[in-house]
C-alpha cells in the first residue's frame, strides 16, 4: 500500500475510507499456507506432493480442490482437516470449501521435481 503524502483530495477521500477496507486473501495466499499441511505418511506437504488441483477464491471463501494418493488413505480425514485449518488462518479467509476428489486419480507425475527426488522418483 501507498500512501502519498501530502495527501490530495482524492486520497483523502480514501484515507477518510479506509475504515470499510476488507483484506482479500488471495490463490496464491492459501497454497502457501496449504504447504504446512503435511501427509502423515509420506513426510512432505500436499501441495509439493501435487495433492492440491486447485485453489480459488470466491470472496472471502477459499475454495480447494485436492486428492488424496488413494481413495483408501487412511490419512484422508487429517489431511482434510488440517487443510481446513491452514487456510482459515489465512487473513482475509473466512470460510473454507473443501472438493475432494478422484478425478483424475494422483500419480506421483503430479509431485513437484523436489519432492519426485526426495522419495526416489525419476
């Protein structure tokens, strides 16, 4: 933010607004914040694992698409709710949809280079 000083009419006129501001988290904030968020089994974060598809916002609702390495992950429920927490302690988030989904299924090709080699692929 910028403010030029002195102010002028028309920033004074946002100045004397400043009060109805709202802090817009942004995509990129909650992938970010998503990164604390680790797979109990495999020992690294969702979103270098490629378990995260996509993040959107919608106002103040954070909406996340992501996967799980099998539809039978025991993790799933932690995963979710740990998920759930990272990104509703992002400022600006106030509501967190959550999509879990199988379509298309993970494949460690979704991993980043970092985390391919971390646990031995290519």
């Amino acid at each position: 933010m910028t403010i030029v000083w002195p102010l002028d009419a028309s920033t004074r006129a946002w100045y004397a607004d400043a009060s109805r501001l709202v802090l817009m988290a942004s995509k990129n904030d909650v992938l970010e914040a998503l990164r604390q968020v680790e797979d109990p089994e495999l020992g690294m974060d969702v979103v270098d694992l490629g378990l995260v598809y996509e993040v959107e916002m919608e106002g103040a609702t954070a909406k996340v698409t992501y996967s799980l390495t099998s539809m039978g992950c025991p993790a799933g429920p932690l995963i979710a709710q740990d998920m759930d927490r990272a990104a509703r302690e992002v400022p600006g988030v106030e509501d967190v949809a959550l999509e879990l989904t199988f379509d298309p299924p993970w494949t460690p090709d979704r991993m980043s280079d970092d985390a391919k080699f971390i646990l031995g692929f290519g």
